[in-house]
C-alpha cells in the first residue's frame, strides 16, 4: 500500500505540474485541496481523468468526490 | 485636437533572449521552448507557481508581460492597464495537444488542464490574474504583426479613458518557434506612439 501511495503522490505531481512540491513533502493525510496542496476545479477534473487512464477506476458518484479525493 | 500618447517601455522574447527596451535580461542555450521559459522564469525570480500549469503561449505572454508590468507601480487590489494582444497562429500549439489526446477512440483521455488553453485569449486571463488587471482585453489574430490596428485600439481605449495605460503586443508560438513583443502605451515616455515607432521597435531583437 505504501508503494501505491509513493506512485501516486509522483503522477499527482507529474500530472499536475506541481513544480516546486515532491513526494517527500506530500504527507497521506494532506488535505488535497484548500490548504493542502491547494489544488483547484481543473486539477480535479485530471485527477478523474489520470484515474481512470492509468487505472481504470471511474469515479461512478460524483457525490462521492469531495471524499474521495479528500487526500492520498 | 487628440491627445497623443507614448510609448513608456517594451519587451522582447525570441531566440531564447528576453529583453526589456533592448537590453537583453536573460539568455539561455536551450532551443527546447519548455527548458528556456521554464529557467527564464527560475532566473527572474517570477514566485508564481501557476506558471507551471500554462500552456506555452500563456508562459510567453505572462513572462514577457511580467517583465514590463513589474516595473510597474502596481495597486495591490485592482489596475486599469487594458490588454490587446495578437498573434498568426492563435492557440494552434495547444489545439494539437489536446487533439492527440482526443484522435485515438481506444485512447480517448482529453486532459481538462490542457483543454483549459485551446483558446489563444486565456493567456490575457493568467495576465489579469497575476496583476489585478480589470479591464478590457482582446486577442486579434492577424496574418502579420499588424501595428495600424493596435495604434488604433489602443488610442481609441486611452482618448476615451476606458483605459490608464495598454498592454499591446504580439504573442505567437509553434512548438519551439516563438516570438513575443510587448509595449506598454501611456500618457509619459519617450518613445511616439506612431505606428513607424511600433515597427523599429518590434525589429529591434
């Protein structure tokens, strides 16, 4: 669990552009939005997208998201 | 009779070279345009880390915008500088991407971030952004740097005070060929703002 965790703080900041952030600062409990990594609308519209590309899950309850994408 | 206008200061970003009124600020050896703007932008001390998240035509217009309006005596909460930029190939550079993503059925992913840039006047949107510019912006795309119709706009923007000040310019980029040149149009400096000024300028660099 803990190398899925590693991969997926890197394409988060791969896929995001997240220029001055890396693994090591991104804590499993890090809010990913507001005050976290501060991430915006967009940048959860490619998380949905880097989800379902690379792993095939897809987010079925929109609902669900604020939840589901609450950190790593 | 109409007031005339001046031109107070100018930038350039071409050949890997950004200059402020001719006297080059940054120069790097990288043909690669993600490498030069991406150490432009650590070598100018930007600290605006959306930057990264631009697609290349917002990352030339933003830093060659950047250099001129921070010289600037900028108010913290909102500025009256109109922007009117333009460019050949509009947001073609970004239009590709997103249709690579988007030309393979098996493959279909669009990414929303690079969706975001398929239109060349989002660049004016980082600008306003980043310096709390409200006010009116317009991107024309011409066959040719067209410096009669940016005279024009921004005189009638100035006379009529729609506008303190005009950001005008040409923006323009195909993967690694780009070329920016921004003037900054106000009521003191040196420089005529006569459309003869505009040209020497813009074939300074």
């Amino acid at each position: 669990m803990s190398e899925l965790k590693e991969e997926l703080k890197a394409k988060i900041i791969e896929q995001l552009n997240l220029e001055d952030v890396s693994v090591a600062e991104i804590a499993d409990d890090d809010p990913l939005f507001g005050d976290g990594l501060g991430l915006d609308s967009i940048d959860a519209l490619e998380l949905i997208v880097m989800l379902d590309k690379d792993y095939g899950i897809r987010l079925s309850d929109p609902k669900e998201g604020r939840k589901i994408f609450e950190s790593v | 009779m109409n007031k005339e206008f001046k031109i107070s200061s100018y930038s350039h970003i071409k050949n890997q070279t950004i200059s402020v009124n001719g006297n080059v600020l940054f120069t790097d050896d990288s043909e690669d345009f993600t490498t030069f703007i991406k150490a432009a932008y650590k070598f100018l001390d930007t600290g605006y880390s959306k930057f990264f998240k631009m697609d290349n035509l917002s990352k030339l217009a933003f830093l060659a915008a950047d250099v001129l309006l921070k010289q600037e005596d900028l108010n913290e909460d909102e500025n009256n500088i109109a922007l009117i930029f333009s460019n050949k190939a509009s947001s073609l550079d970004t239009d590709r991407k997103h249709q690579a993503t988007i030309e393979n059925d098996a493959e279909y992913f669009p990414s929303p971030a690079v969706f975001v840039y398929t239109l060349p006047n989002i660049c004016l949107g980082e600008i306003s952004i980043k310096h709390k510019l409200y006010s009116e912006n317009s991107f024309f795309i011409f066959d040719r740097f067209n410096p009669e119709h940016l005279q024009l706009y921004a005189n009638s923007l100035l006379r009529s005070e729609k506008s303190e000040k005009v950001l005008c310019g040409w923006v323009d980029i195909e993967e690694n060929i780009y070329e920016a040149f921004l003037y900054l149009v106000e009521s003191n400096g040196e420089i005529e703002h006569n459309t003869e000024e505009i040209i020497r300028l813009y074939k300074i660099l």
